[in-house]
C-alpha cells in the first residue's frame, strides 16, 4: 500500500516529461498577422451597405430577441457585461426593432374629479385621441362662454325671461296689495324701503299719531293698539315668507329657462367633441358631470355682472376643472415606446406632481401631475443603469413594489407635505406594463442573485455580452463593417483594408489571443478616432496602418511615464537587474504592473537563499504581510513540489529563504512560482542562472508550467530594459508553453528574434527552464526517484547538498526549533 503514491506520481512524471528540452520561438509564432487581401475589400467606403451585426455575440442577441419578445409578465431583461462592449448601444436598437412591430399603447390623462377634487381620475385613450381631446376642451374653454352669454341675451330668453318675471312681480305685487288692506284695516299705512316695511298708526282723523299724542292716550286705547301693532307684525312676517317663496320659484323658474335655452347648445358642443373619441362609460360620465357643472353655474356667463374681473376669474377657474391633463401623449408614435432613462431619480422614474406658491402657501390641482418614464414607457421598453438605481436606497425599494404589484401611483415629494400644503393629490394609481431592460455589470448581477432573489426573480431573461469571441473570417467582415459605420457616423476618412486588419490584430492584443478576438469595441473605436484624426492632419485621403502606429504611440507616451521612469531607474543603477553573465541564487522574474489607465511589464530581481536546517522555505514577504493569498499559495505549491523531488531522502534538513529584492508594494499572483523554484534549486545546487533571461509562469504541484496573465505586456517590458541597455543575443524569456497562443507581440520583438538579438523560450515542465537557465542536465530519469539523481545534474547536486544538510543537522544534535515568525498587521 505504501508504494502507490509513489507510482502515481512516476506515471504523471513520465507522461508529462519525456525528456523534452525548451522550445524556441520563431517570430511567425510571436503575433497573428491578418492579410489585408483576405478581406476583400479595398477600404471601408465599400461596405456602408452592409448592416451593423452583433459581432460574435450571438448568445447574447438571441437572448434579447427572446426576451424582448415575450410578452408574459415578470421576463425583464438583465443586461450584463463589461462597458464599451455594445450592450447598451446594440440593446437599444433591439428595444427599436421590437418596438417597431407592436402597437402604440394608449394615452394617459388626468381629469377633475367633480365628487372629490383631491383625486384625479386616470383616463386612457386611443394613441393621438388624448391631444384630440385636450385641444377641442381647449377651444370649448374659448367659445363656449360667449355663446352661453349670447344665447342668455338672446331676444328669445329676454322674451321668456320678462315674461316669466312679470308673472312673479305681479304675484309680489297682490301680495304687498293685500297686507296693505291688512294695515289699512288696522288704521296703519305702510311702505317698502329695500328689505323692510316702514308703518305708522293713523288716528281717526287720518292723520299720523305722534309718539306723545300716543302717550296722553288712555290705557285701553294704548293697548287696543299695541294689539294691532303685533297683528300687522304677524301680517308683514308672512308677507315677507310669502315674498321669499316667490322669489324662490322667480329663480328656480329663470334658472330653469336658462338650463333649458343653454342645453341645447352645451349637448351640441359636447357631442361634437365626444363624436371624434372613442366611447367609454368613464368619459361619458365625466362629459355629464361637466355639463351639470357648467348649467349650475349659468349665472357668471351673464355679461350684466357689475363686477366683471370677478366674473372672469371665477369663469377661469370654473374652466379649468374642463381641461385635461395628458400626461402620456403616444400620437407622434409609430409602435411601442423606447425610453432610455439616464437620470433615474424618484420623480423622473414615477412622476411627480408639482406645486407653486400663491399667496404665500402652495398650491396643485390635477393639472399639475407629472408623468415618469414608467408611464411613459408603457407599452413599450425601458433602459435602465444598475449603477444609477443603486444610489438610492429608497428608490430600489419603490422599484420593487412596483414590479410586485406593476401599478403605479404617483406620490406627492416628501418636501411638499407641509403644513402650508392645502390640499395633497392623491392620482388614481393606474396598471403598468412595461418591459425593463437592466444594464450592470457580471459582478452586480451574481450579487444581487444572493442578496435580493425577489427582484432577480423579475428578470428572468439574462442576457450575457462576451468580454471576447473566436474569430473568423465572417468576424472579421462584420468588424470591417463596424469601422465603415464608425467612420461614416463621425463623418471621417475610411480605412485602408491593410489599416483595418491592423486593427484586427489590434483586438486580438485587447485579449492576448492569436485565436480570439476583443468584444469591447469602445476600445476599437477609440483607435478609429484617434488613427482618423492623424491622417486629417497629414491630409490623407484614407486611414493607413501608419497612421494607426502614430496613435498607438502617441496613447503609449500620453500613459507611459511611471514605465520609463522604472527604466530610467534600472539603467542608473538604483534598481539592481542584471542581465549579462550567471549568478547563484539570482533570477528576473516577469512581473505585469496594472495602473488602471495603463498596464506595462517590469523585471524584478528575485534571490534565494538555502542553507541547513528544519524550517523549510520561508517566504520573506509573507512573514511581513506584503503577500496575498494567491502567492502564498504558489509558495506552499512550490514547498511541496521540492519536497516531492527528494522524496527518496526525506525528511528534508533545509532552511531557505525567498525574497523580491526591492519590491516595496504587495505581491500577489502566482506567476512567478517557476521563477522561485528556479532560484532555490540554483541556491541548493549552487549552479549559476543565466542573467540573460526573465521568467514567468505558474506551477502546479507536479512540475506542469501553467500559463499566465500579462504575457505581452511582461515580455515587451523586459524586451524595452534590454534594448535600452544594449541587444547582445544572450538575453530572452521563458514563458509557458500554453502561453504560445496569447502571444501578440510588438514589431519591434519579432525583428529582434529573427536576428537572433532576443529569444522567447516555451516550457512545458519546470524542469526544461532549468536546463536551459543553467547549461546542465536537469537529472530527471525513469528511475531517479527510487535510486537518485545523477551526480553530474542539477538535481543530483540539490541532493548532495542536502544530504550535507542532513549530517550538519545531525552533528549538532539539536532539536528543531520553529522560526518566530513576525507578527502579522492584524497581531499588531
């Protein structure tokens, strides 16, 4: 049973290292390299013809499609995907083609609500009828009143008017007639001033009774005609009840004459409005109860109002319960609505209702109500930013009681409610349909899945944008149609098709593939621009692939200051790299330094120390947290790989130390673990390394070298150091060999290597970097690991070396001491 690990380690061994040596790199295996000839064309002026496509997104498109097109609740879109790939751009178009074949969705309009004005009532029309309707109540409001006054002073209403008048005056008329025979018979006389009756006592001679005539008289009489005083009090009370129904019945009788010559011409201007529309029980009511308004209120059509401003205004404002508000106006549209909403706050996303101050408090009414892209995108699309919506917290949760419940109610701005607000609005909320298109990031998306399922749960058509895709002939067609498009929209030069298969490999560099291609065309455009630019300003008629160079280089110098100022520090001296002759324990390591707006590739000294002991690899950085997880990783990989190779001896007397010397920011990555395992075997073995090459590349615990990221970038970075200092044909990398296919390098490199001025080595097996680093055979074998390395190898000296380590250990007879590690950052 103890031999099995054993075996199943050799196996791995032998499969993967079949005594293989380092492979060099010719400089067609540097760069993809794209003939002009293959597409087919001259210059982009020839393809304006040809449609736009989603390039190498066809996941994606179909998944629009499919979302865009359902219509059952609940499947809104989510968009995600790096910026600058098309999904915004490329989804808004989408969102136009599906729009294109439906129907233009209905008008929305908020009217008075004569039972309780503080609620509006929601009214949707046929697409076009609600800018009907607003402008035949606009042009009621301006001849309706002079036609009501007209036929109120009409000949015929005057007729009818005076004759039923003069009927009511003759009955007040019997009525005064007959209390006066009540009065006369009382021996009173009377007269009217305005609403009172005037009354005097006559006596018999018919002369009026003074007031001290009145006090001589006897008792008896006195009170004889206080009686009759009360009983003409009695009379006049009733008079004037009488008086009061007369008037009464005068009014309703001339306001009736008036409702009956007024309702003719208000059914006729009502019905001519409401011919045009299409019916419906809500607009029907609403036309009876303005009609019922208007004829209550006949009396301010009348032009012989002594206050006449008064008049006005109070007719305004009676009008102005007869307008609509249309707040969602669809006529002008030719299928569904598009909106795209840039700006999502509370009020542009569901509207607002708006106030102005009159008199010092503030005041609304329905026409004031707002209508927010929910509404307006009804029927139809709208294009939301995850990033903008996520700044509110209280708007992401109206968002989702909306796509709970999909009504919407327009609210009142909390800054409103106060107490000089008279009166608060509260619209009749109004059913919602409309299809969400989220745009965020791959990150967001997976994040809200965990934190908020409920909301997800809405977008249940995911639409996924590729960072990259493989490219092919029919890629490379349809990216030559982006740039036509490109240019012929920014009004610029076309391009030559030599400059257009540069920029193809131009995108293959975006992604570090010879067989992929970059999907974020933004970058691509931005060369366009500014490649176009140049070649205006030399006055060329096309874009050619020099003028695409002089943008590359002229974005490299706007960027590349903490790149030459690295240089520049290497070649004075301040930073140590070597690159002649072999050093013990010393090796270049490849690193990739990542700015954000630039990125560029930088060597880093790397040492090594070994010496006997029992505390294994120490990893320096770590012991002072300036490494992260990912590194320390590789580091325990690279430990147990070692101890792997000397099984046959192990346990290991060994103490060694690792180091990035000069590197005073935190490492992370595990890209430079062969480098390490080449540093520590050349300390082990004391076998030197030659200082011509950098290294990157991941290990894994069986040897196998696994690519990296940066590969361009690390490998131009060192080319640059070299050249400064001198081409000498000594000097190269060693990279992985899965690494081959990323490369897309620069002109510059590929001139060198075919002059044999710089090489770029591939490894398959930490093992084969070795050999080549230090001139001698590795000492791999089918048997080494049961009987030895080979003395004359590198591993072969690593075992004598710690088989010395052993004895050393050994002699001193001590116990094992652990190494006092520094206390961590948290510790402290």
């Amino acid at each position: 049973m103890g031999t099995i690990p054993a075996i199943r380690e050799n196996s791995r061994f032998m499969v993967t290292n079949p005594n293989m040596s380092t492979q060099s790199l010719d400089s067609a295996q540097l760069r993809i390299t794209i003939d002009p000839a293959s597409l087919g064309f001259s210059d982009t002026s020839e393809l304006l013809q040809r449609p736009l496509s989603w390039i190498g997104q066809e996941r994606a498109e179909a998944a629009a499609r499919f979302g865009l097109g359902m219509m059952q609740p609940d499947y809104h879109l989510f968009v995600l995907g790096e910026a600058g790939s098309g999904r915004t751009s490329l989804l808004h178009q989408a969102m136009i083609d599906a729009a294109a074949d439906q129907p233009a969705p209905a008008d929305l309009c908020y009217l008075y609500n004569f039972i309780a004005p503080e609620k509006p009532l929601a009214l949707h029309l046929p697409a076009g009828q609600g800018r009907e309707l607003r402008q035949s109540l606009l042009q009621l409001a301006k001849s309706l009143p002079a036609e009501i006054a007209q036929c109120l002073s009409g000949q015929d209403f005057k007729l009818k008017s005076d004759r039923a008048t003069k009927k009511f005056k003759t009955e007040a008329a019997q009525a005064y007639t007959r209390l006066d025979k009540i009065a006369e018979s009382l021996h009173f006389t009377i007269h009217r001033e305005d609403e009172q009756i005037v009354f005097t006592f006559l006596d018999e001679k018919g002369e009026i009774l003074m007031a001290e005539n009145l006090l001589k008289l006897p008792k008896a009489r006195r009170n004889e005609i206080e009686q009759a005083e009360q009983a003409l009090h009695e009379a006049i009370v009733l008079y004037f009840d009488e008086f009061k129904r007369i008037e009464k019945e005068k009014n309703v009788t001339l306001a009736a004459l008036q409702r009956r010559s007024v309702q003719p011409l208000l059914n006729l201007a009502l019905k001519k409005i409401q011919d045009g529309l299409q019916t419906q029980e809500r607009l029907k009511t609403y036309f009876e109860q303005m009609a019922s308004d208007i004829l209550d209120n006949l009396a301010l059509f009348e032009t012989n109002n002594t206050d006449e401003e008064k008049r006005e205004t109070e007719l305004h404002q009676i009008f102005s319960r007869y307008q609509i508000n249309l707040v969602v106006d669809n006529a002008d549209l030719h299928g569904a609505p598009v909106i795209v909403e840039d700006n999502p706050s509370a009020c542009a996303l569901f509207g607002s209702i708006d106030y102005q101050f009159e008199e010092g408090k503030l005041k609304t009414d329905f026409m004031r109500i707002r209508a927010g892209s929910l509404l307006k995108a009804h029927g139809g699309f709208l294009m939301l930013h995850l990033d903008d919506l996520l700044t509110d917290a209280q708007l992401w949760v109206k968002l989702r009681r909306f796509l709970r419940s999909k009504r919407l109610q327009i609210e009142e701005p909390g800054s409103a409610l106060t107490s000089n607000t008279p009166v608060s609005l509260e619209p009749e909320a109004v059913d919602v349909n409309v299809k969400i298109i989220l745009i965020g990031s791959r990150d967001e998306y997976y994040e809200l899945e965990e934190i908020d399922p409920e909301f997800m749960r809405r977008f249940r058509v995911k639409v996924d944008f590729a960072g990259s895709f493989i490219a092919s002939a029919e890629t490379y067609q349809s990216s030559s149609v982006f740039v036509a498009h490109a240019c012929e929209a920014a009004k610029l030069p076309h391009f030559s098709a030599a400059a257009v298969a540069r920029l193809l490999e131009e995108s293959h560099r975006e992604v570090e593939d010879q067989k992929r291609q970059s999907a974020i065309f933004a970058r691509t455009e931005m060369l366009i621009l500014e490649s176009a630019a140049l070649c205006s300003a030399r006055h060329g008629r096309v874009v050619e692939v020099t003028d695409i160079s002089a943008a590359l280089q002229a974005r490299t110098l706007r960027h590349n200051y903490p790149d030459l100022r690295l240089q520049e520090s290497i070649m004075e001296g301040e930073i140590a790299i070597a690159l002649h002759g072999a050093m013990v324990g010393q090796l270049n390591a490849l690193t990739q330094i990542d700015l954000g707006d630039h990125r560029f590739g930088a060597p880093v000294r790397l040492t090594a120390r070994t010496f006997a002991g029992e505390d294994g690899v120490l990893n320096i950085a770590r012991e002072v947290d300036m490494s992260g997880p990912i590194h320390d990783k590789g580091m325990l990989i690279l430990q147990n790989y070692l101890t792997g190779l000397f099984t046959h001896i192990a346990p290991l007397a060994l103490s060694a130390s690792i180091v990035f010397e000069q590197e005073y920011s935190s490492i992370e990555g595990d890209s430079a673990s062969c480098a390490e395992f080449f540093v520590l075997l050349s300390s082990l073995a004391e076998a030197p390394l030659k200082q011509g090459f950098a290294v990157t590349g991941a290990l894994n615990q069986y040897g196998e070298v696994l690519p990296v990221g940066g590969i361009n970038d690390k490998i131009e970075g060192y080319f640059k150091l070299c050249e400064r200092m001198g081409l000498n044909g000594e000097q190269g990398v060693l990279i992985p060999h899965h690494n081959r296919q990323h490369l897309v390098l620069d002109y510059k490199i590929i001139e060198a290597v075919e002059k044999g001025l710089f090489a770029i080595y591939t490894m398959e097996h930490v093992t084969q970097g070795l050999e080549l680093l230090t001139g001698c055979p590795a000492g791999i074998t089918e048997q080494c690991r049961t009987v030895g390395y080979s003395p004359d190898t590198v591993l072969g000296y690593a075992q004598r070396a710690l088989l010395v380590f052993r004895r050393a250990c050994q002699m001193t007879q001590h116990p094992k001491t652990e190494h006092r590690r520094l206390p961590s950052r948290t510790e402290k």
